[in-house]
C-alpha cells in the first residue's frame, strides 16, 4: 500500500488483512467435509456399486436411527 504512495496506519492494514482473512474462510466453507459427512472414494467403482454402496450407508444410517427411537 505504501509502495502505491497510499499513507496508512498499521491497523488500518490490520483490519484490511482481517476482512480479507474473513472472505476467506467463507470461500473454503464450503468445501470443508462436515463431521457427520461419509467419505466415499467412487474412482474405481462403477456407477451400480456407487448407487449399491450408497444404498447400503442410507440404511445404515435409519437402522441406527430406528434403534435409537
């Protein structure tokens, strides 16, 4: 900033540097695996045994939430 003849104070880039980090994290949010989140690796799987694995984890999930109520 100063090298572009701007006159700023040290929080004023403070506070710059502190937006920027804040739009970063909301950009990368997204992209962040929720703990509750199954991770399933589909790259050498045909599209009957990633619809069959899914079908199987969706279950998997109601058995247990059936056994809990």
């Amino acid at each position: 900033m100063l090298a572009d003849g701007e006159d700023v104070s040290f929080e004023e880039v403070l506070e710059n540097l502190n937006r920027r980090d804040n739009v970063d994290c909301r950009q990368w949010v997204p992209l962040l695996k929720p703990e509750a989140a199954i991770l399933i690796d589909t790259t050498h799987m045909s599209l009957k045994e990633v619809v069959d694995r899914l079908e199987s984890e969706i279950k998997s999930i109601c058995t247990r939430g059936s056994e809990s109520g």
